[in-house]
C-alpha cells in the first residue's frame, strides 16, 4: 500500500507543479483538465491514507511523495518549456558583432543605448526568445560572450502572431498545449 501512495502522491504533485505552470502561462482549458485528474488521485491517496492514520509507512509514502513529485514536475515543465522569455543584454562594448552573430542564429533583438554608473555607455539589447530557445542562447552567451551581463525574465502574454523569432515554427495544435 505504502509503494501506491508514494505513486499516487509523486503523479498528483507533479500534475499540480505543470496545473500551475499552465495557469501563469494562460492555458486555462488545459491547466482545467490537469486539475480533474490531479484532484481524483488526491482524493484516492488522501482517503488511504486517512482511514489508516496509524500506518505511518503510509503517512511516509504520502509526505515523500510530495516532495519528489514536485521535483519531477518542475523537471517536466523544463521539458515542455511553455511560453516566453524576455532577454536584457548589457554590455558597454560594441554590440554590434554580437547582434549580427545573434540574428544570424535566427535571434530578433531591440538596441537601446543608455549609460551606467561603471562605464559612460552601455548598449542594452532586449530579445523575446521562446523558452525551448533560451538553453541554446544562454550557450552561446556563456560561451563567446562571458563579460556580457544578462537578466532573463518569463513573459506572460505576447501578441498573437508576433515575429519574434525567425525560426519559430510552432503550430496552433501543439500551441494549445504548450508544446
């Protein structure tokens, strides 16, 4: 019984991670059935584990269950990489072979000149990247460019339609699930 809580508990935790996710990311319809699921294996494992408070082997299975299917959920959603990132480049070099090596990846980016407090110039650049995108820009970041200072925040609604990225060629069905 203990192996079926623990089971039970690390599916319903991870479900409830990715439910989340989807419902900060705008897929309300999706993050719905996700909850139908996760709250019928809630109740399932909760009334098991109810009904025999004094088996603490279930009580264990139910608390562990928790915590590892958070961790998977959190790696699931790193898989699916749902939605948006917006990219800030600081720099107080010359950014332009940096913007040419970056759009010629398939990048779009914004310059901005501005002026720091350490130096009399900085070009910031601002990118909106795909997150199944960022892993390979950060690479290239860290790899080519390690002085450039980035910041990387999620976006949470962009324009239907926008060309931001010159490769993306995601379709409205696997759009639908994040995908």
């Amino acid at each position: 019984m203990p192996l079926l809580i623990l089971i039970a508990r690390i599916v319903e935790a991870a479900l409830e991670t990715v439910r989340t996710i989807y419902i900060s990311k705008g897929h309300a319809n999706l993050a719905a059935y996700i909850g139908i699921a996760k709250t019928g294996i809630w109740l399932l494992s909760t009334g098991i584990v109810i009904t025999n408070l004094g088996d603490y082997g279930n009580l264990f299975a139910y608390l562990a269950g928790y915590g590892i299917g958070t961790l998977f959920g959190m790696q699931i959603e790193n898989m699916i990489s749902i939605g948006y990132v917006i990219v800030r480049l600081i720099t107080p070099a010359d950014p332009q072979p940096l913007i040419t090596e970056l759009s010629a990846l398939g990048y779009g980016m914004t310059r901005i000149e501005g002026s720091g407090s350490f130096s009399n110039t900085v070009a910031i650049i601002f990118m909106i990247v795909p997150r199944k995108e960022l892993g390979r820009l950060l690479g290239v970041l860290s790899t080519c460019h390690p002085d450039i200072l980035y910041t990387v925040e999620d976006v949470r609604t962009i324009k239907e339609g926008a060309k931001i990225f010159h490769r993306d060629t995601r379709s409205r069905i696997l759009g639908f699930f994040g995908l």
